[in-house]
C-alpha cells in the first residue's frame, strides 16, 4: 500500500473494531479459553474486527484493483519480461497432488514431485547445453550468487585467489551487487558504440586474478553479444570462467545453446522465460546450469535418479552447501514444467521468434516518434528508445511514462541500462496479439504528438490514477516509511 495513501470513508469504517458486521449480523467475540494452551502467550481476547464475506472479498478485491496486473492490460517492463501468466499452470500448480505434499514426506511417497523437477532438469540441461542444473535457487539474483560461489569453490579448490569479476557497464544491477555480496571485487567493461562488448577491452582487462566475466546474452540493450565465443575462449585461456546472466533466455530458447557460446555457468529466470508469474504475482525462481567442472560444488539437496527411483542427495563434500530450506519453490516449478510441457521444443522455438517479431515490430513503427541510441538493424527481444527527441520540448522520459499511465499501460523500464540517457526500454514478449501492439504503439505516437503540441499537459501527467504524480525529490529526501491507517486503529 502506498505510505501517502488517504484512507477512504469506506475504508475507515471497514477497519473501525466492531463486534457487529455490516450487514446486521454479530458474531460472538473470539474468546480465549480460560485454560490456555500451555506457553501461549495469548492473555486476553483478540479484538478482531468481524465483517461478512462479501465485505471482504470487496475490500480485497477492490485493493487488487489498484495494482497493475499482466491480467489487466500491457505490461511492457524491458528486462523483466512481464508475460502471461497461463491458467492452467495455476491449475496445476494447486493440485492436491502437488499442493498438499509435506516437504518432509518420505521420499518413497513423493516420487511424481522428484521425477518433475528431475525432468524439468533435464529440459534445462538441454536448453542450455550443461551438464548439471539445481533449481533450488529462489530469484535470478540468488542464482546469480550460486554460480558465482560455484566459480569461487573451483578456483579455491584449484588453490587459485581470484578476486575480481569483469561485467559490463550494461549489466542489470544485481550483477555488481550479487558479486559485492560473493566478496568479488567489479570491474566494469565498457560498451562499445555498436551496443556489444569486444574482444579488445576483455583483452585488456584481463589478469591472473580475474576469476569470470560475467555477461548478459542478449545484453540489456537487446543484441546478441556476437564476439562471445571468441571473448570466452580468451578467458578460459586466462584461466578464468564465463558466467551468462540468463535473465533474456526468452530471445533464444531452443535457437541457441549457451554452452556452445563458451558460457560455463548461467541462471534462467523461470519466472521470466519460462512464465510463471513474479512481482507481486509470486515468487521468483532461478535455476542455475553449470558444466561438470562444476558439478562437485553444487549446492544440496541434488535429485538423483537410479533405475527409476528418484532420491534427494544431500551429501556432497565439496558443496557449497544449502540455500535454503528443502528444494526451491516447488510451486514454481509446476508451473515452469507445464508451460515447457504444453509447448514442446516446437512452441518453445516459436515462443522465441515471436518474442523478437513482436519487440522489432514495435522498434519499426515508433523510429520515427522516438530515438533509437545505439541503432542496429534488428534488436533481439526488446528495443530501447530514448526521448532525445522530445527533450528539446521540455518532455522527458519521465513524463513520457506518466502519461502512459493516462491510457491504461503499465509503463516501460525507464533510465535503464545507464549507458542510454533517458532510456525507454519496451519488451512486449510473445504473448501479446498484433491488435494489443498496435494500439500501444498507436498511443506512444500520440504522446510523442503531445510532447510537440502540449508539453505543459505531459509534464502534469497522470491526470487518470488514484494517485497523481508524486513529488519524487521530497520523497527522496524526506521519506515516510511508515504507514498510519486511521486514528481509529489503536498501537
Ligand atoms: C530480472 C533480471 C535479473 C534478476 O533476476 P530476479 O529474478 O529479479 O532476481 C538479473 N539480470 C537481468 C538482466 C534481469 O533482467
């Protein structure tokens, strides 16, 4: 909930303590027995407000109404690839065979759970071209740290002090941030101005105490880094290793395999490519893919497979231990299962193309609208524009993204990546129809139509939202971090 929030009459009287509920009928108050359970701490009656369940389900509703949703409108956040979520992944992700399972079940009678995620496994060994893949990390970023504490393991374990990591200046900024907290120091590598890295400024950076480069493919601008193969072979000849963030998966998947690219560990954001749903959706999950070098230091438990039976192996010497508790989010894991499952290889490889179609076709018909930085022939699954051209007007990105809000639409990614000065970065994915496009690209040319015309009105944007633009500076610099309900609503 916003901390600003102005709490509604309605809201108020929901939250007022009362023992009858609004539609006339009262409830006894919970009582506690005289004779409480031993330790509890409990002492005296809980004072529980008590509402009929339309009221409820109303309030709620209501409250999911003013998030954004996937299942509301176009949701073209670039990088964090914002797709559809299937229902029938939900159906079977709720499951009474899968959603009842105690994660302590003895492992005889939870054989259909291991034998998924053994072979959601083996799909991801294929896609990536590994040997080995856990899936108990539980974000992109917490698969970032396994593969990076996998590559510090195998070098300490070859005696080798290797401390410092090589990204790129477009990295998504977990990178900097997961390798700070694996105790590796950054070093950032430029961007060349065709939007790629190259060989040549790898090459200089290269020392006896670079322990990886770690690269996005396709990188956050969009292209595909077309000098990789040659830049790993250069680190595997330094002695170093190369990790892919594989947060962008869904531009290639089934079209290319990271480990012919010369990639020794990557993480795959289930929740991007493989749709399950993130943000406030769910939680996320980021399955990490390693070749047999590495394999000795994978985290535990590792499912194993022996003549039909699946077993969970938690006794490995080298490993770098737990992530947490049982096996990742299984949840997630159905989900991710039954979109690969229901697609095939076939509908994989189409989800890809249409993915690229769908990010080029935006790219084409908004170049003229809006500038494209580092302009290449074709991007991979999202395009970045910039607002140079309506900079000259007093219009920046910022108020193009508020006026979207205006219209409907979730806005873009915004200032990111950091090598592009006012960055609008679009991914519509390959879930949304030509029509959807269309009328979003329909609306960016009318906005940028604005930006000429009627700066004034863009710079006010939102005029359409339960909450108007928000002073952003005297948020930063005075932040209220706590949130009052109502006078009402005691301690
Ligand atoms: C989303 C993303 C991440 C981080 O993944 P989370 O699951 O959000 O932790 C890392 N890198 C890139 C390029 C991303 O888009």
């Amino acid at each position: 909930m916003n901390t600003n929030q102005t709490v509604t009459v309605s809201e108020k009287l929901l939250f007022e303590r009362s023992t009858k509920n609004r539609v006339g009928v009262s409830f006894p108050p919970l009582d506690v027995p005289e004779k409480k359970p031993h330790g509890s701490l409990l002492r005296k009656n809980l004072d529980l407000p008590e509402l009929s369940e339309p009221d409820v389900v109303r309030h709620y509703t209501r409250l999911s109404h003013w998030n954004f949703s996937i299942d509301q409108n176009f949701y073209p956040l670039g990088s964090c690839t914002m797709k559809y979520n299937p229902k029938i992944n939900e159906w079977g992700a709720r499951h009474e065979a899968f959603s009842l399972l105690h994660p302590n079940a003895p492992e005889d009678s939870v054989q259909g759970a291991l034998e998924l995620m053994w072979e959601l496994q083996e799909m991801l060994k294929e896609l990536s071209g590994m040997d080995g893949v856990t899936l108990l990390p539980l974000a992109g970023a917490q698969g970032e740290f396994t593969g990076l504490k996998l590559i510090r393991a195998f070098h300490e374990n070859n005696k080798q002090t290797r401390n410092k990591i090589l990204i790129p200046d477009t990295a998504h900024g977990t990178n900097p941030a997961t390798c700070t907290l694996a105790g590796f120091e950054v070093l950032k590598i430029p961007t060349t101005g065709e939007g790629l890295l190259s060989i040549e400024h790898i090459q200089k950076s290269l020392s006896h105490d670079v322990a990886a480069l770690m690269v996005t493919n396709p990188n956050t601008l969009g292209y595909w880094e077309e000098n990789l193969k040659e830049i790993a072979d250069l680190l595997h000849k330094n002695g170093s290793l190369v990790y892919c963030d594989g947060a962008n998966f869904n531009a290639f998947v089934g079209l290319a395999k990271m480990r012919d690219c010369g990639v020794d560990v990557m993480h795959i954001n289930l929740h991007k490519t493989f749709s399950t749903p993130h943000g406030g959706g769910g939680p996320g999950s980021g399955p990490v893919a390693f070749i047999k070098k590495l394999e000795p230091f994978q985290p535990t438990p590792i499912i194993k497979k022996e003549s039909e039976k699946f077993s969970l192996d938690w006794n490995k010497s080298q490993s770098i231990g737990a992530l947490s508790t049982f096996y990742g989010n299984f949840g997630m894991l159905i989900r991710a299962y039954i979109y690969m499952k229901t697609l095939g290889i076939e509908g994989l490889k189409h989800m890809s193309h249409m993915a690229v179609l769908n990010a080029n076709y935006i790219r084409a018909r908004l170049k003229k609208y809006y500038d494209l930085p580092f302009p290449r022939k074709f991007c991979l699954h999202e395009t970045i524009f910039s607002d140079k051209k309506q900079t000259p007007y007093g219009v920046t990105t910022l108020d193009i993204a508020k006026r979207l809000l205006d219209f409907g639409y979730h806005p873009p990614t915004i200032y990111f990546p950091l090598v592009v000065k006012g960055a609008l970065m679009i991914e519509p994915t390959e879930s949304e129809s030509k029509q959807t496009l269309d009328d979003f690209c329909d609306t960016m040319i009318h906005i940028a139509g604005e930006a000429q015309k009627n700066p004034q009105l863009l710079k006010k944007a939102p005029y359409n939202t339960r909450v108007r633009r928000v002073d952003e500076v005297r948020a930063a610099r005075n932040p209220i971090l706590t949130y009052k309900l109502s006078s009402t609503a005691e301690e």
